[in-house]
C-alpha cells in the first residue's frame, strides 16, 4: 500500500477527505452487518468518522 501511496504523488486535500470518508462509511456498515468489529465501545474509547 505504501509504495502505491508513493506513485500517486501529492494528493489534494479534498480527495482525501472524501476518500477516507466513504472508507469509514463502507467500515460502518460492515459493522453494523456483523462483517466487521471495529475498536473501541468502551467509555473512555471515542470513534471519529
């Protein structure tokens, strides 16, 4: 993953954000089917999405 990270070059911030946002949309409702367990649910744990 790394080295296809360093083909890409620099990466605008907007494309970022929105990439990482549709990850944690697709890891939401992985988790919420039961596919994934995601960190955390403790009181002192906090998710950011």
């Amino acid at each position: 993953m790394e080295k296809d990270v360093g083909a890409h070059g620099s990466v605008p911030k907007r494309a970022v954000d929105d990439n990482r946002s549709s990850v944690m949309d697709i890891a939401k409702s992985l988790s919420t089917s039961g596919e994934l367990v995601l960190p955390g649910g403790g009181e002192e744990d906090e998710l950011m999405y």
